[in-house]
C-alpha cells in the first residue's frame, strides 16, 4: 500500500504526531507542498491521497493509475472533482467536526473584539492618547453589553450550534433562520427576519447554488446598523464588494470574516483594502488551534483505515 500526503504543510509546521498517518496506511510520503505539475507523477503510483487544499481535476485521477481513496484534511470537498472520482470507482472521505472548538473559539473572539473594539482601544491606549485626552478616548467608541442581545445562526450543524451554547454564557438570545435553498423548519425563522432582528449575525452553512451570495447588498440593508456579521464558513457566502461598502458607510457595526471567495486571494479581493472600517480579516485559520490539527491526522487515520475494512466511514465518495 502507497501512500502520499500532498500538501502536509498546510496541515502541520512540525508540531504534530503524523505517526498516526503511517500505522494507518502504512509507509507515508510526506510532501511539504506539490505544484500542479507535479501531482501526476506523485499521485501515479498511489493507492492512497492525502490532501488539504490542493485541487484534483479530472485529468489528475485519470492519470492515477491504483488510487483507491483519497482522504481529505478538510470538510470541503470542492477541491476535488467528485464526479470524476465516483466514476473511476475512488473512494472520498472528509471529516465534520475535528475543529469545532477552534472555529468557536475564533468566532468568539471576532464578536468580542468587535463589540469591546479592543484593537481600537488598545491602540488609543499605546499612541499617547490616553494620557493625552483621557476624558474623550474613554467613550471613543460604543461599547455594548451582549447580555439580553440576539445572536441569529444560520446554518444548524455541528458548529452552528456550538457557537449557540457559548451565546448562552453571555446572557443572549438564538435565533435560528431556515437555510437557503433548503425546507423551512419548525422553529426557525425566514433568513430575511433574522437579519432585521438579530444583533450579532454568524454563518455555518454550506456553499451551494442557493447559499452563494446570500448575504448581498439587499440582505446587509435588512441588518441592523450596530449589527455584527461574522463569517467563518465559505466565502462566496458573502458579497465582498457590498459588504465593504456597507462598512465604509456605516451602515453595519462590523465584520468578522475569516474566509474569501478565492483562498489565498491572488486576484485581490475588495475585503483587503486595510482602510475598511471595523472589519477583522483573517487568512482562513479559525480551524488551526493545534489541537484542532492534530485531531485532523487522527480522523485521516480513522477514515483511512476504516476503508481499509471495507467501512464507509466519513466518505463522500
């Protein structure tokens, strides 16, 4: 059994156990990182792919003469074409649920450094502001209390609800809205209520035809103006260009937003323009606490030798 990691530095900076990879699937090629012209003749061999980020066409599964499971690093899938897989008779398998805590703790720290504005504040604090100016820059900008507030969901799985219960510390309310695209529920709002009434918006769905764009121009003029959106879910969720507008106007308290469109952002995006108002951007890392990574290799290896039993454990495929 040959066995390829294709992207492992996307994964690990040398503070993980990968021993876990190798009992699993036996001896492991661990490839820092791959081009695309080099996938072919690395994945020629292999009965088994490991991968993160890294795109596998058509083309490269046609080319990969034994490969029997492919065995992603991720809970996307878009990365690989799966129609191509399935009819070559590859098994996919993804994980849910290995970084749950790290993407809660990241949400949460967006909502409160956004609601304390402590990145405004800490610099009032360091640029001689403070013993400048004390009386003004106390009251520079609005801080709220989240006790009594809403916090609208969108998107019920594992980390839709996560972030929920860690609402409930803070003395807030949970609306949650009917996705997109999918059947009402009981018990949920329409989507276009819940952003005219929540406080604090967070989005955990899936990129589908139906969730792409859903938070535009029209849906950020719903939201209220001391609202709070944050997005550590899929970026095309999110209309880029109307959401900094809506920024730079005032019209939204702020954002929090830890995914774009394209990742990492080689055409540009207008979200990286530093002179937006009140946005924290972040290159896509609320899945990487240590733990969270490390849970990764583990699940890999649970799916990988499942497989290997003939299970159907995490597969997509």
């Amino acid at each position: 059994m040959q066995a390829v990691f294709l992207d492992y530095d996307t994964v690990s900076n040398g503070d993980l156990d990968a021993s876990v990879l190798s009992r699993a699937a036996g001896a492991v090629r661990f490839c820092a990182a791959t081009a695309d012209s080099q996938i072919i003749e690395r994945i020629g061999d292999a009965d088994i792919v490991l991968l993160n980020k890294l795109k596998l066409s058509r083309a490269h599964l046609q080319a990969a003469r034994q490969l029997k499971l492919i065995a992603l690093a991720a809970t996307g899938t878009d990365n690989v074409d799966l129609i191509a897989a399935q009819e070559r008779g590859i098994a996919v398998c993804n994980m849910r649920g290995y970084c749950t805590r790290s993407v809660v703790q990241h949400a949460w720290a967006m909502i409160l450094s956004l609601t304390q504005h402590l990145s405004e504040y800490a610099r009032l604090a360091t640029d001689g502001s403070w013993f400048r100016r004390e009386e003004s820059i106390v009251l520079a900008y609005p801080i709220r209390e989240l006790a009594g507030r809403t916090l609208g969901v969108v998107g019920w799985g594992e980390l839709g609800r996560a972030v929920a219960k860690a609402a409930e510390a803070f003395g807030m309310r949970v609306i949650i809205s009917n996705r997109p695209g999918a059947a009402a529920q009981r018990g949920r709002v329409e989507l276009a209520q819940l952003l005219a009434t929540a406080d604090v918006i967070s989005l955990h769905c899936p990129l589908t035809p139906a969730t792409r764009g859903m938070i535009g121009a029209r849906e950020l003029g719903l939201m209220k103006p001391d609202a709070v959106l944050i997005n550590t879910a899929r970026g095309a969720l999110v209309d880029g260009q109307a959401l900094a507008r809506a920024l730079r106007e005032r019209r939204l308290a702020g954002a929090g937003i830890d995914v774009l469109p394209q990742e990492p952002p080689i055409d540009g995006d207008p979200l990286l323009d530093p002179s937006i108002p009140n946005l924290i951007l972040t290159p896509h890392v609320a899945w990487a606490a240590r733990e969270a990574r490390q849970r990764c290799l583990e699940e890999m290896a649970a799916n990988i030798e499942d497989f290997l039993r003939g299970g159907r454990r995490g597969r997509v495929v």
